[in-house]
C-alpha cells in the first residue's frame, strides 16, 4: 500500500491505496497541499481505497437522503448503527462508475469503494474526501463554507449567496477594482476558529468550476451575504439576523446532532469575532465599492 498525504486548513489528510494506481494525477487539486510527513500532534483524517464493491444490507443501512446538487438523483446517503453510507453512481452500474464511501460517525476513519474504470477524469473521488473533511473537520474547530473569498496581505473578505446568486462575480469585481486584493477560494474554503478565538480561512482543493487551489490563509474580517438587486445597498447583521446570515452556507450533517451542534457552535463563535453583512447588489464596480467601504468602517 501507499499513502499520500495532505494538509489542508492545518488538518492532515492521508490517502491509503494499492502501489500500482495512478492517484496523484486524479487528484490534481490537492498538489499544493501534498506534505512528506505529519507534523506531531497534526489532526487526521484517514481514507483508504478498496478496489471492490461494499454489499450492504438493506436491513442495516436507512436511506438518510437522495438528491444533491452535485450528483443529482444519481447519488444516495444512509445510515446505520455506526457508520453512514455515501453513494454516487456516475452513470449506470453496470459500466462500474459506482462510488461507496463507508465512514465511522465521526467521519475521521473512511473506506471508499471504487472500481479502476471510473477513477480516470472522475471528480467523485475528491467530492468524496471532501465530504468526509467537511464533516471530521468540525471536531478540529474548522468548518468548511460556501463561499468565495478575496484577501489581501492582512485580511480575507468572504461571499456568501444562493447559486447564481454572483458571488464569483462580485470576487472577480473586487479584483478588478479593489487595489491589493486576490482571490483565495471561489467554492468552498474552510474557516477556522484559534484558540484565541480569531478566525483565519484558507484555500482547499475544492474551489467549483474555477482553478484556484491556493495553500493559503488570513484572518477573516468579514462574510457578506449577496442578493441580487436594482440597487447598491450594505446593512449590517448582529446576532440572531447574523447566525441566520450564516447557515445556509455552513457545512454540517443535520442528522447528526453532535456534528450539527459543533456547527452551530463554530458560527456563534464566528458571528463575536468577524463582521457579517448583507449586500443587495449590481453586478458593477460600484458594488464592490460599496462593500468595501462598508467593510473598512466596521
């Protein structure tokens, strides 16, 4: 067996697999992540890849959810006693493109069926880690967000919105318009609480349709919700108005009241140190403006 291994948000990711597979170049995403060895005391998470189908009981594992974004209605969730069960199937069973990741309820510890054929040009593989990160990641006081997100050398500033909302837009406006300032994250970076209690968010592998696989990190000042408007108008958001700002775009099993909670606890942590706002905006440079402006006087 070989095992690559990752850091990503300061939280090791090892990948166990047979000798023979070409792995690094299906994962391409992760290659400014990839580490030689774990620093002592590093967090990990632990997947291991099986080239075989997993035969579950339909007696053991109940059907949790059905539908994703990503994966449509190609794509099952399920539960049992001690362990949930991911299923993407690519297209049909029978061209073997079926994925199975079997993961401890903590998500630390995780098993990924596969069948060779469907590694090559398969993005499932990365969904999948990324899943079980998002998830095993919440016990390391890290949480991953949808998100776009801009920094500078001091700062980041993070977008949230509904899909198609524009968030990669308003980034792209930011960049253009807003001296100093780069993208970190246009998909789903993660944000992570210190034990002093600041936040800082970091790039990952998984930034959506745009390549940007950025290995660093800073301090979050701000998370704005976008809305699509005629106008150009920022509002501030404190307390219940800004936990409610937050959720939706929060990465959390809702079935899982301990993961759940952690979540909510990381948010109320994240709502007393970064500043949250809501921006009804254009898609034009005055937006941008504005957002920043509003930003720079909190």
């Amino acid at each position: 067996m070989k095992e690559l291994k990752f850091v990503v948000a300061d939280i090791g990711i090892s990948i166990r697999y047979r000798g023979d597979l070409s792995l690094e170049s299906e994962l391409y995403s992760f290659k400014n992540f990839i580490t030689a060895e774990f620093d002592d005391n590093l967090p990990i998470i632990y997947f291991e890849l099986i080239e075989q189908d997993f035969k579950e009981s339909k007696d053991d594992y109940k059907l949790l959810s059905d539908i994703s974004i990503v994966w449509g209605d190609n794509f099952k969730f399920l539960e049992s006693e001690d362990s949930y069960l991911t299923i993407i199937d690519e297209v049909e069973i029978k061209n073997g493109k079926v994925w199975k990741m079997v993961s401890e309820k903590t998500f630390i510890h995780n098993k990924i069926y596969f069948n060779r054929n469907s590694l090559v040009s398969s993005s499932a593989l990365s969904w999948l880690v990324m899943v079980a990160f998002g998830q095993a990641s919440l016990r390391f006081n890290t949480v991953l967000i949808h998100s776009s997100v801009v920094y500078n050398n001091k700062e980041a500033i993070a977008f949230l919105g509904k899909s198609g909302t524009g968030k990669s837009t308003h980034s792209r406006l930011w960049l253009k318009h807003i001296d100093g300032f780069k993208l970190l994250n246009d998909d789903n970076p993660a944000v992570k609480i210190t034990e002093e209690g600041e936040a800082y968010i970091f790039g990952t592998p998984w930034s959506g349709k745009t390549v940007c696989y950025v290995n660093q990190s800073a301090r979050l000042k701000a998370i704005v919700r976008l809305q699509q408007a005629p106008f150009n108008r920022f509002s501030k958001r404190k307390g219940k108005d800004a936990l409610m700002t937050l959720l939706p775009s929060f990465t959390a099993l809702r079935w899982n009241k301990d993961i759940f909670s952690k979540m909510i606890s990381l948010i109320e942590n994240i709502i007393t140190n970064v500043n949250v706002g809501h921006l009804e905006c254009l898609p034009d440079e005055d937006a941008a403006k504005i957002n920043y402006e509003s930003i720079t006087k909190y």
